[in-house]
C-alpha cells in the first residue's frame, strides 16, 4: 500500500515538471523567435553597420532606429542646404534633428549655420554645450578633429561678441541685460552680447532700482562695469541734498544774471551818452570844413580881385582887399585843420560806440543760461556710481 502511494507521486511530480516545461517552452520560444524574426529594416540596417551592441545602446537612450534613420536623412539635407547657402533652411533641419537625436556633431553643425546667420550669441550658447553633449554620446565615436573645430569657431564667435563683466553691489542683485535676466550678483561668470545699444537693468528690494544704457560700436572687446546701487533711504537723503543744492544754485545765478543785466545797463547808457555827443562832434567837424571851404572861397575871390586891379590903383585902395583874402585864406587853414581833426575824431568816436551798443544788446539777448545739474530724463540725484 504505502509502495502503491509511493510511486503515484512520483508519477504525478514527473508530470507536473513535465506540464511546467511544455508551459515554459511555449511561452519563451515563440518570443524569442519572434525578437530574432521581427526587425524592422531600420533596425537591421543599423545592426549590420555598428552591430547589434549599437541597437541596445540606441534603446537606452529612448530613441527608435526609425527616428535616429529619419534624424540622419535630416542632417544630409541641411548639409546639403549649407553648402548651396539655404542656411534658414539648414537651421531649420538641423534643429528639427538636434530635437530627435543629441548627436555632438549635429549640434555643431548648428552653431556653425548660426554663426553663418550672424547670431553669434546663440551659436557660441550651442559650442559652450558641445563637451557635456559629447560626454554623454556613447553611440559613435567623435573625432579629434571636431573638438579642434569646436574651440576654433568659439574663439570666431568672441571676436564678434563684446564680452561684459558686470560686477554689482550689494550682492543677490538681480542683473538683467536687454530685459533677460541673467542672474544675481556676483556672476560666476561675464556675459557674453552683440555690439550696440546694452541695457542694464539692476534691482534689489530695499534698493533704488538702476538703468545703464551702454553704446559698444564693436565687437572683440572686454569691458569691466562696476556699480552700486544706493538704499532707498539713502536715495531720499541725496535727492533731499540735490534739491537744496539745486535751490542755492539757481538763487546764485539768478543773482549773477541781475548783477550783469545792471551792469550791461550802465555800460550801455555810458555808449549812447558817447554816441550822441560823437555824432555832434562829427558834425561841427563837418561844420568846420564848411566854413573853411566859404574862407577859401572868399580869399580866392579877394586875391583874384587884387589880380585884376589896373595900374592906376593905389595900394592903399587894395589894401582892404588885401588884408580880407589874407584873413580869409588863415581862416580857412584853421578851419580846414580843426574840421578834419574835429571830424575825424567824431567819426571815430560814434562807429566804436555803435559797436559796442551792438555788442552789448548781444549780450542781453544771451544771457546766463540755468540749466539743471542733470539731464532732463534723470530723477533726483543721480544713483548710481560706475567705478
């Protein structure tokens, strides 16, 4: 009985392993026929290239061998386009494959057809990823060639670049360059900016917020900023300074301004007092010479009457006429030497004069000009400091 119940479970042991082989060998066989049989043309083109290692490593990375396929196709394109000069095209592809496959070797490709666009911020943003890309590419191998490459195009794109240290206090400032935020203060590292018009944007709470406004024409330049920003109680404190000193300013040259409005006063009443009196001088020059050409007149009209006489006149009946032309013609000399002098200093006297009343209504049409300590768009004293 007990040798019966012995070998029926044996018997039932043998059949249970046997059933659980048969179970196994079903479900096992058939998947793995079915891995060995079902590879896509993809897969078995890229298995006859790298080896099968390569399909496993490609799996890994989350990435299909249709995509990968399909990312090569795009690159050949772009490359294609960059060298007939499509470069938006290029740009297009290459990214479009960059999305699907972090190849190093695309994303080089890519910074070069931005450098080729002229964005040269972006290109050297894409090169400064090329090593970390790089360190995680386990697919294929990249040649030394492209490191080189690498390192030659960056150095291509900072000749373009106006590289820029900004260093500002106090620090956990928030800096902001063109409106994008580019961290807090101290920057771990400069920043790197197309030549033009740079606008710097420095904020902090508890701080007055400052805008700088830089104008680089060129690029392959270093340049090293400095600033401070002020509290807002130091800020109301110095605004509060500028006004007074603004105040005193103003009442100092308004003040000036009077004194030399009076004084231009004086001057010019003192030039009209010699403008009048020169004109009445060149005029009894002119008078003088009058009278000296009625002298001259006079004697020359005696002495051709003496000329005249016959022989039966007496002396003593020209002896009138002789002392009338005689007198005239001293009268004459004297006039004619007291007019010209006369006249001449007149003249003199009344064009200075009108020089000057000229000159001097010049000068109280221009005035002392107040203008503002500063320019008409800064508020307050001004808070910033640029070391």
């Amino acid at each position: 009985m007990f040798c019966s119940s012995a070998s029926t479970a044996a018997f039932n042991i043998r059949t249970g392993a046997l059933a659980l082989i048969i179970f196994l060998s079903l479900i096992i066989t058939p998947s793995l026929s079915f891995s060995q049989t079902t590879l896509t043309p993809e897969e078995k083109a890229l298995k006859d290239k790298y080896g099968a290692k390569f399909l496993e490593e490609l799996s890994q990375t989350g990435v299909t061998a249709a995509n990968y396929m399909y990312a090569t196709k795009l690159t050949s394109l772009a490359l294609q386009k960059y060298k007939d000069q499509e470069l938006a095209d290029a740009r297009f592809l290459l990214e479009k494959a960059w999305s699907i496959i972090k190849s190093p070797k695309i994303l080089y490709y890519l910074a070069r057809t931005y450098f080729n666009l002229g964005d040269y911020v972006k290109a050297r943003e894409l090169l400064l990823e090329f090593p970390r890309a790089a360190e995680k590419w386990k697919l294929t191998t990249i040649q030394k060639s492209f490191y080189t490459d690498v390192q030659s195009l960056k150095e291509d794109c900072e000749k373009h670049l106006v590289d820029l240290q900004i260093i500002c206090h106090p620090e956990q400032t928030q800096v902001f360059v063109n409106t994008r935020f580019v961290g807090l203060s101290p920057l771990k590292s400069s920043i790197m900016l197309l030549p033009g018009v740079i606008r710097i944007s420095l904020v902090k709470k508890g701080y007055k917020r400052q805008d700088i406004q830089l104008n680089i024409p060129k690029g392959g330049v270093k340049i090293n900023k400095k600033y401070k920003l002020l509290t807002i109680e130091e800020d109301l404190r110095q605004t509060k300074l500028f006004i007074e000193t603004e105040q005193k300013r103003r009442l100092a040259l308004i003040k000036l301004e009077k004194e030399r409005q009076e004084k231009l006063a004086d001057q010019t009443e003192r030039w009209q007092r010699i403008n009048k009196w020169s004109r009445i001088t060149f005029i009894t020059g002119a008078v003088f010479l009058g009278g000296a050409v009625v002298s001259a007149a006079v004697s020359y009209a005696f002495d051709k009457k003496m000329n005249n006489t016959g022989s039966s006149t007496t002396w003593d009946d020209s002896t009138l006429d002789y002392k009338i032309s005689k007198y005239s013609g001293n009268t004459a000399i004297g006039l004619a030497s007291g007019g010209v002098l006369i006249f001449s200093a007149g003249w003199y006297l009344y064009s200075l004069s009108k020089e000057k009343l000229k000159s001097l209504d010049r000068d109280k049409k221009g005035g002392i000009t107040i203008i503002p300590l500063l320019s008409g768009d800064t508020k307050g004293l001004s808070l910033s400091f640029d070391f």
